[in-house]
C-alpha cells in the first residue's frame, strides 16, 4: 500500500524539504491545534540541529509562528532518534506548558506526528512494488501513467497541471536570475551563463548537455534561494526532473497532456523509492534524493519515449544502481556545494539510462525493486556523518565568501 503521489509532489519554498517544508508544514497544524498558546518552544535534533542553521530551519519556524514569540533550540547531542529529523513542538499558555509533540520529518516534505493517525496520509495504492504493479499493468494492458490514473482518479491530471506549471515557472525564473546565493559560501547563479553561453562549432551534443544542465542549475539555484519548487522528491533534488521534461518539451514540442503521463509515471517511481527505501538524505544519504530523482526523471523521459514497461523499469533501475553509496555532504549545511551540480550531472545521467536501456533492456538481470532494497540497504550502512549532518566528506572543507 502506497500515499497519492500528491504527497510526493509538493510546491513550496526550499532549500530543503526536510528542513523547511516538513517543519513548517508541522509547526502549521501544531500552532493551528494550540491557537491559545502565548507562545512555542522547537527542539531540533539530529540532522536538524546539525544542519538547521544552515538550512534556515529555525528561521522557517519563527516565520510560521508569528507574531506568537517562538524559541528554537539545537540539540545536536547523540541521542536515540526515531528518525534523523526528529523535532518537539512545545506550547505555552501564561509560561504553562500546556502540549507538546514529537514529528519527524521524513523527507519531501512529509512529516509524521507521534501518537496522531489523522496526519497520516491515507494508503491509496493497492500494490508497493514494481513487479506486482508491472504485473498489473499487463494483465489490463495499461501504461504505468494510467494504473495511477485508475488509482488517483481524474483530478490527479489537473494536480500535475498545476506542478508542470510550477516546474516551469521555476525554470524560467532561474534562467533570469543572476547574483550570489544566499549563505555566505558566495556560490554565484549559474543558469543564465550556462544557459547564454553559446559557442560557434558547439556540437548538438555538448549543446543538449549545456541547456539540460542550464534548467537544472535553474531549478536548484532558485531552491538555495529559498524560492518555490517543486519537490521532485524533494527539495534538494528538485532540479532534475523539470530539467530533462523541459528539455525534452522544447526539443520534440510533446503536448503538456505527455508530460503530465510522464510526471505520473515518475511519480510512481518516487512513491515505490520513499514507501520502500527512502528519500531522505537525513536517512539514506544523497543516493535517496539525487539517485531518486534521477531514476524518477529516467521513468518519465521512458514514458515520453513510449518505452515499454520492461525498458522503464530498466531506465529506473541504472539510475539508482549508479548512485549507490552517493553521501549527503553539503559544505555549510547549505543545499549548494556539491547539491546544485548533482542535479545536472543526474539529468544527464537520467538521459544516458534512457537510451541504454533502449538497447540493453533484454539482457538485465537486477529488478527495479531489488536495486530500491539495496539503495535503503546502503543508507543504512553509511556512516551518520556521511548522510546530512555536515560532518564529513565535503562538508570539512570551509568555505568563506569572497
């Protein structure tokens, strides 16, 4: 049984969807439920109290509880977590402590609140598991996009309306902007110069890869900005899936109505990676959210393609089987160095699944569902400091602004 894809599609405001949307999100209902309150206290642990400056976690929560005066504590002690983003919520009525709440923020902005059912999102999906869904589709003779049209009903086309339109917007806003990104890492935009650096004799390949990675640079630099995106599965990844349809879109003038089959197809994909692994790079390391949206991109681009269900399982599973491993490393804990670079070099990489698993589709031999195990699998063995705590890899490297 898997959540709608809706849970999995979200617009809202990076650099993070565990770090931003699904505390702000949680501070709304809390703060909605304690309307009485005179004020909020927010403890943050594990990846959250590690990386939450750097990500503007405590100032997303200050922002949500306004004008009630709100305190946020970083508790980076080592501590047994129910998950790495883990948080209590503490209101106040005349400096009472009148309730309190444990939520864990489990990745593309979703959350789930200890002891309360009603914040679960309900299970639609009869099945969690590509065999069994791919099985499905071919005993109806349906697409992987239609089972979750069957699933979701028709309002699901006008949901990925809206989050196509949003894709867009965030694209276009990337490629006209310009300046340094916030955080004081003095990280310059980059989208409109690679998107404007046109050469003579440039080959129609090297052009393909300059413009793909222009829109995810787009994408992930309006994300660092604390703009709107689309988590696609989140925040940090945001920029790979638009990058490769848009891309695609311009290139073979494919109607919106295929794009929305391909979102829903990757979609699919997102839901199977976060009900089985996860998608948190708190949880599992990079290899979640960049090798997720990698494999989510490969799927849709198949389904624009008109692939067969083998060759997009295929597609999907080289995706994630060449992120294995992949750290979350962010230098500042800011969703920057090496985050905006993932998601074009993943958009290319989602393009290169695609076309090798056009030719190579007859003679693999790892399914989709075994590669998504051995990805949770990995995360699971990668050293704590390796999956977004800002404590290894190239996070030691310190960067000033210049």
């Amino acid at each position: 049984m898997m959540e709608s894809i809706r849970e999995l599609y979200k617009i809202g405001r990076g650099p993070s969807s565990s770090h931003t949307i699904g505390p702000e999100r949680a501070c709304r209902i809390f703060k909605e439920q304690n309307a009485g309150a005179t004020a909020f206290r927010v403890i943050l642990y594990g990846s959250l109290a590690k990386t939450g400056r750097g990500h503007g976690t405590d100032a997303v929560i200050r922002k949500t509880f306004a004008p009630t005066d709100c305190t946020v504590d970083f508790d980076d002690s080592d501590i047994r977590l129910p998950h790495p983003n883990t948080m209590d919520i503490i209101a106040y009525e005349n400096g009472r402590e009148t309730r309190r709440a444990r939520v864990l923020s489990v990745g593309g902005g979703s959350i789930v609140i200890e002891g309360c059912d009603d914040a679960k999102p309900p299970l639609i999906y009869r099945h969690d598991r590509f065999e069994d869904i791919a099985a499905y589709c071919r005993e109806h003779e349906i697409r992987l996009w239609q089972y979750v049209l069957e699933t979701e009903g028709e309002g699901i086309l006008d949901y990925m309306r809206d989050i196509w339109q949003a894709m867009k917007r965030s694209i276009k806003a990337g490629l006209a902007d310009s300046g340094t990104l916030p955080g004081g890492l003095g990280v310059s935009k980059k989208a409109g110069v690679l998107y404007n650096s046109d050469h003579i004799g440039e080959s129609a390949e090297t052009k393909e890869n300059r413009i793909v990675c222009a829109y995810a640079f787009a994408v992930s630099e309006q994300n660092a900005s604390g703009e709107p995106i689309v988590t696609a599965p989140t925040c940090g990844s945001a920029g790979v899936l638009p990058a490769v349809l848009y891309y695609q879109q311009h290139k073979t003038h494919c109607s919106d109505e295929a794009i929305y089959h391909a979102l829903m197809t990757a979609g699919l994909i997102g839901d199977l990676i976060k009900t089985n692994a996860s998608i948190s790079g708190a949880e599992c390391g990079c290899q979640a959210e960049i090798g997720s949206s990698c494999a989510m991109a490969a799927a849709a681009l198949g389904e624009l393609f008109d692939l067969s269900i083998d060759k997009i399982e295929y597609a999907a599973e080289i995706a994630i089987e060449h992120h294995l491993g992949l750290t979350c490393d962010p230098i500042g804990g800011l969703v920057q160095i090496p985050c905006i670079e993932r998601n074009a070099v993943a958009a290319m990489r989602a393009i290169n699944a695609v076309n090798l698993a056009s030719f190579l589709w007859n003679t693999r031999k790892i399914s989709f569902d075994k590669v998504v195990q051995t990805m949770k699998d990995t995360g699971h063995d990668l050293s704590a400091s390796y999956r977004e705590t800002a404590e290894a890899g190239l996070a030691k490297i310190k960067l000033t602004e210049t």
